[in-house]
C-alpha cells in the first residue's frame, strides 16, 4: 500500500483537483490511500466563519456562502450542471450550519475542531465524486471513523492501538482510497483535529497502521529544501534526508514536513518521499535511514512572530532549578510551544509561540515572582551545518538580541 497525501496548495482549484488524476495515471491506481487536506485558503476562512460565531454573529451567513461559492465555483469546473456533487457539497455546509445552531458549548478550541474539518470533508467530497465521474474507481472513507484520538481539541493525541485496529480491517488491497487528512475523533465521536499542517500526520498515521510502502507528500516545490525559498535566497534540493536529520528539522520548524510525521514513519522505517505535483517522474527528496544529509549543506529556519520572554529574580538571587521548574510548569499551563532555552547564573530566556493566545496571562502570572521583560514580534532563525563564514554573513546587518551556537547548530533571535 502506497499513501499519497496532497495539501491544500495542490488542490487550491479545479486544476489541481483534474492533477491528481494525471499524477494517479502517472504513478498508478491501485494500492493507494488519498489523503487530502481542505482546498486552497479553505481553514483559513472556516477559522474566519469560528471567529465571526463568537464575535460577529452578523457577518456568519455571509462568511460561510464565500466558502460555499468557492466550492461550488471549483465543481462547476469538473461536472456537469446537476451532478449529484453539488446536492453533497450542500449538505455538509447544512451540516456546519446545524452545528452552529444547536451548539451550547462556550468553548473555542471544541466549536474549531466541528467546524474547520468542513474543509477536508468537503475537498474529499469533490475529489472522489471527480475521480469516479473519470471511471477511477475510488472509496471516500470518513477518517473520523478510523483515527480516535483523546479529546485535546485543535492538537489531539492519536490512540493507536485503537486507531490500528480501526484501519487494518477497513483497508483492502488493490483499491484506492479517498479519505480526509487533519481530523480525527474523540471517545465520543466529536471530531478532533491534529495540529496545523496536520495532513501529514494523518498520512503517516495511515502508513504506520498498515505497514505501507511508503508515504508521498505532493508539494508545489521540487522536495525539501535546505530553505524556505520565500524567505532565503539560492536555495537548493536536498536528494536524501534521514530520519533522524529530518526529526531535527521539523524541530526546529522546517515546514515543509509536519513534526509529528516522522516519528511513525521512523519507528517502521517507512521511507517518505517529498515529490513536486506538477513534475511526478522526478525523484524528489527521500527521508529514510542512512546519511544524514545529500548534498550535505547549510540549512536555513526562521520561526516569525515569536515572544522572546527574559526573567530574573527579583532579589538577584540564583535562577535555580525550582525556579526554573515553575517557569516551566507555567508554560506548560498557557499552553506555550518552546523554541528556545538559554539562561546563566540570575537569568532565564526563553523564546516561544504564543498559538493560544495566552501571552498576557502568563506574563501577568509570571511578573508576581520575577523581573520580566518580553519581546514580541521576533524571528527566531536556525541554521544547521553552519560554520563560521556562514554564520558571520547570515548576522549581518541584523539586530541579534540572543544567540546561541552548539555543535551542528545556530539559533538566532533577531528584532524584526
């Protein structure tokens, strides 16, 4: 069993959804498992319609046709006039609409996860019904119904033995599948999602289960690259990654693999392939074991919209080990992804994602027991393989307001 996990990028129009059935003819049809994330921009407007629910009632009916109009518009594209596709596609946005009618729950992270999965539904929906209009025969399964997760809203944790035992029966040879990456659900069927950019995840969740072949993930760029090519300038492939250099990567917030991904492929030694959708036959990047690192080069990080928080104590004394682990327990409390550690004798840095929004809580928990000083809107860079000439030319003309160099790698926080 092959997994193929497309991305929102790779489907943002009816082109992209007419690709895949190139990309399919190309690599063939059997064998396969689908993994779609929502169509182009789409979790980003079902995040607007989430935060239009709780703020601006007024603006929900409008907020939700532009989504219905896009996802008509890219069906309109594909079928005929009257397709049954369309009479589908209404009745899931009938669907989010009964949610947010009947919902009582007042919490955010729970009305997120029932409504921005509407994105991946829908995009499977108007895939499967494309490919079997073009005599691919195809089965769209639910993945709410296979991957049980617990109930950590908006970056649930999978269950796997409950998960495997889902998956292994319901997948059968020589058949191709259609499903939805990004959710999942909890003991009592709520829908749960994995985490931003959680698509992947779910292919390897899929790929670890079933012991697959491997797992691709279809990107608009040729493979990985040792930089964000939006950001760094003469970026470069790199042909071969291994596990164990990826893991670090995705670490340090590489995007282009999903930092969970790896590890279920690792465990299986499952090899994952970062393939170009528009070029199939190219060999992209593998990640699997063996060397490092092919060609063995710098790569370049950045980590934008970060908080840089500096504490000492407020009688100078020592930052000791029970200091330290309050701050911890506070960051772990507001829910604060850690970036960064530095600290020395009456000092503590950290630099970290403010994702739920919790920055002023902590600050104001924090400053009744320590000297504070917090930076927003930082970048936090990091280059592995760097070396000196490297490192010298990346600083310049930069505002580093922290640093810290260890064998193989070289993190920077810098003012925007």
């Amino acid at each position: 069993m092959h997994i193929f996990k497309f991305g929102g990028a790779s489907v943002k129009d009816a082109n992209g959804v007419k690709n895949i059935l190139e990309v399919l003819r190309q690599t063939g049809l059997d064998n396969k498992i689908i993994v779609v994330s929502a169509m182009g921009k789409t979790t980003n407007a079902l995040e607007k319609v989430v935060d239009n629910y709780f703020n601006n009632k007024s603006a929900l009916p409008y907020c939700i046709q532009d989504s219905v109009l896009f996802h008509e518009h890219i069906a309109t594209e594909l079928f005929p006039k009257g397709h049954s596709v369309f009479h589908k596609i209404q009745e899931l946005f009938d669907e989010l609409k009964g949610f947010l009618a009947w919902n009582k729950s007042p919490q955010y992270d729970f009305v997120y996860d029932q409504v921005v999965c509407y994105g991946e539904l829908l995009s499977t929906t108007i895939i499967s019904a494309f490919l079997t209009e073009k005599d691919i025969k195809n089965h769209w399964i639910d993945a709410r119904d296979l991957i049980k997760t617990d109930s950590s809203n908006r970056d649930a944790r999978v269950h796997w033995e409950q998960t495997q035992n889902n998956i292994k029966p319901t997948i059968k040879k020589k058949t191709t599948y259609i499903t939805q990456g990004f959710i999942g659900s909890d003991e009592n069927n709520f829908t749960t999602t994995l985490g931003r950019e959680g698509s992947d995840y779910t292919g390897a969740i899929f790929a670890y289960c079933l012991g697959a072949e491997s797992l691709t993930i279809w990107k608009d760029v040729q493979g990985v690259l040792n930089g964000d090519p939006r950001v760094f300038e003469n970026t470069q492939l790199l042909h071969k990654i291994s596990y164990e250099e990826a893991i670090e990567l995705a670490f340090y917030g590489a995007s282009v693999i999903h930092p969970k991904t790896l590890q279920p492929l690792q465990r299986k030694e499952i090899p994952l392939f970062v393939k170009s959708f528009l070029n199939p036959k190219e060999k992209g990047t593998e990640v699997s074991k063996g060397q490092k690192l092919v060609p063995e080069i710098p790569c370049y990080i950045v980590k934008k919209n970060q908080v840089l928080i500096s504490l000492s104590s407020l009688d100078f004394s020592f930052m000791m080990e029970d200091n330290i682990g309050e701050v911890f327990q506070l960051l772990g409390k507001y829910k604060m992804k850690v970036d960064l550690i530095q600290n020395s004798a009456i000092s503590f840095s950290v630099c970290i994602h403010n994702k739920f929004n919790n920055l002023d809580a902590l600050l104001k928990h924090l400053k009744a027991k320590f000297k504070v000083k917090a930076t927003q809107n930082v970048s936090l860079y990091t280059i592995r393989h760097f070396n000196d000439t490297v490192l010298r030319s990346f600083e310049k003309d930069k505002t580093v307001l922290l640093k810290q160099v260890m064998q193989n790698t070289a993190q920077l926080v810098t003012q925007n």
